[in-house]
C-alpha cells in the first residue's frame, strides 16, 4: 500500500565538510537569508558577503574540524536516524523525509520527491520547538514557497512549535536522569541567542518583551515570542525536575554582539565561577540534535571559560539525537495530526 500521509522534518543544516569551502557556501546561504539577519537587502549583502563570511568562515571551519565525526556532520547523523526510526514506528500509511533549511538534504530536492508520491497530506515539522522567525519563519516561508508552485496542492499541516509538547519534555528530563542535580552548584539553560529587535517584532505595535511579561508568563498575545518560550520551556521543565528557581538561570549563547537576548550564557559561567560555583550543569532545550552549540560551544569553550575563573566542570545535558522518547513524542505529534 502506498503511503497517504508525507512527513518532513527539518532543521538548520549543516556544511557538507569542515573546509573552508563548503563551510563558506553554508554561511552564505544561511546568512543572506532575510530572516535571519533582517535588515534592508542592500546592507545585509554587504554584511554578509563582504565582511562576515570571509572572516568568519576560516574561524568557523576549524570549530567545525573540531565537530566533525567519521560518520560526518552530527546533526545530519542523528537526523537520518530518527527519519529512520520515526518511519519504523509510524508503519506503512507514513513516508518520513529529512530536509535541511540551508544546505543538504536540499528542500527542493526533497519536497520535488514528496509532490510525486500524491501525499493527501503532508505533516512538516520544523525541528525547533520554541518558535522564531529566524528558524521555523524562515522554515515554513520556504516550504509554501515550493509547495505553492505544485499543480496539486495536499493538505499542509505545520507544527510551529512544541516546547509545551508533554512528551517532549518528559524526554528532555529522562535524559537528565544519569545526572544527580543535587550534586551541582547551579543550573543553566542556555537558549540559542536572537537579537532583542528581532524578538521584539513578535509583538504587536510595538510593543517591548517587558511589556509584555515575557520572562514570567506566555498567553495568546506573546505565544509567538521566542524569549516567551524559552522562559515557558524552562519553567515546566523545572517543575517536572523539581528546580527551585534560584537554583537555575536562563541564559542566551551564540550571540554576535549586545544587542542580543540577556543574559548572556559565558557571562553568567563567569559570575557564577567568581562566586565560587565548582560544578554546573546546563540544559539545551533549543536543540534537539547535539550540534557546534552545544558540543563544541556548551561543552568545550564554555568549559575552559569556567576553568579559567576558578570553577572545575560543566557538564552538558545531552540532546534528544535519537533517543525512542525523542521518537515516541515525534510519533504522537504525527499521529495528533492527522
């Protein structure tokens, strides 16, 4: 029997190789695109073209040495697995497909073999659970942009986020299990950054995260704010963790310069070795595949960083990757939506 329903997970991407080269092609793609840096088209190619990629890519490419494994690319790893084993469990009515927003598996490519199947619908999944313009935006703008061009159109359904998903969560905190929170100083879940003005055009006319409550609260007004769910991400694993809240901080990391989200994830490392933090252990809740944030990032720099101001050892919370609740919780998004 052929399949009737089309399942496409997405995520950032990846360069095909830590050279110079292919990462050079990555950053150009990812870059330019308008929704990630949102300034006027003429500006963010100078930017980008001129000044960030020549400078960065170098930099970057060593980072990425640093990341590559024999199988290649981490988050393209762990991405073909669960595309595996998500397709195992969801049986024969299911075709789950693996696309990246920049780079390889490309969309078009991908979505080109999704309108040949005639799918009656097709479920996508941006692989970012709190949403932002920059990720899921972007995502979902690129996929109606292809699939608008198709002579038949399916019935599309797109999972915008799912930091509140139950089973999400409780995957997130079975994997924290092999750890005993009690044996460290202080917790820390560190988001991806964004810049604040780019948070802030989630609101309507103009209105500022702290007029909106965003640190302490999520509602109908500010659902699409991605500093909301990041706070609202963090207090339900909390909860579920049974964290005080002056036992953990919320903290940004990734950031290109200070006007991005507060506080800053280093910073925070930093205070909290002066005064006399030897062991922290960080969540990355934004992530759901290990990656150069928090591999190399979380787990390499931030190291030394707290090393350096006296403390001894950050330990990173492991991401979903392909773990079966990670599966299971795509499994009942999937079939919740069908």
């Amino acid at each position: 029997m052929n399949p009737t329903n089309g399942i496409l997970l997405v995520n950032l991407g990846t360069p095909a190789s830590p050279s110079v080269k292919d990462v050079r092609k990555y950053l150009f793609e990812f870059l330019n695109d308008p929704r990630v840096i949102d300034i006027p088209a003429i500006a963010r190619f100078f930017l980008v073209n001129f000044i960030i990629v020549p400078f960065r890519a170098p930099k970057s490419a060593k980072i990425y040495k640093e990341l590559w494994t024999e199988n290649g690319s981490p988050i393209l790893i762990y991405g073909e697995s669960v595309k595996r084993k998500l397709q195992e469990e969801l049986g024969e009515y299911f075709k789950v497909e693996l696309t990246m927003r920049y780079q390889n598996p490309g969309m078009e490519e991908v979505l080109a073999k999704m309108e040949n199947d005639n799918f009656k619908k097709i479920i996508v999944i941006p692989l970012f659970p709190q949403y932002a313009s920059a990720t899921t935006g972007s995502v979902i703008e690129k996929v109606m942009k292809i699939i608008s061009k198709w002579r038949i159109i399916p019935e599309i359904k797109i999972i915008s986020w799912f930091y509140d998903n139950v089973n999400f969560l409780n995957a997130i905190v079975e994997r924290s299990k092999k750890y005993d929170l009690e044996d460290y100083d202080h917790i820390i879940f560190s988001y991806h950054g964004l810049p604040v003005s780019q948070v802030n055009k989630a609101h309507k006319d103009g209105r500022l995260c702290e007029q909106q409550n965003c640190k302490s609260e999520i509602n109908e007004e500010n659902m699409f704010c991605y500093k909301a769910a990041c706070y609202a991400t963090t207090r339900l694993l909390a909860d579920r963790l049974n964290i005080t809240a002056e036992k953990y901080t919320v903290a940004f990391q990734s950031r290109l310069d200070k006007k991005w989200l507060e506080p800053f994830s280093d910073k925070v490392i930093i205070e909290l070795a002066k005064k006399g933090a030897k062991k922290l252990l960080v969540f990355s809740p934004a992530f759901v595949a290990d990656c150069l944030e928090t591999i190399i990032e979380i787990g390499t720099e931030y190291q030394q960083l707290f090393e350096k101001h006296g403390g001894k050892k950050i330990q990173l919370v492991e991401s979903l990757n392909d773990h079966p609740l990670w599966i299971n919780s795509l499994k009942e998004m999937v079939l919740a939506n069908e």
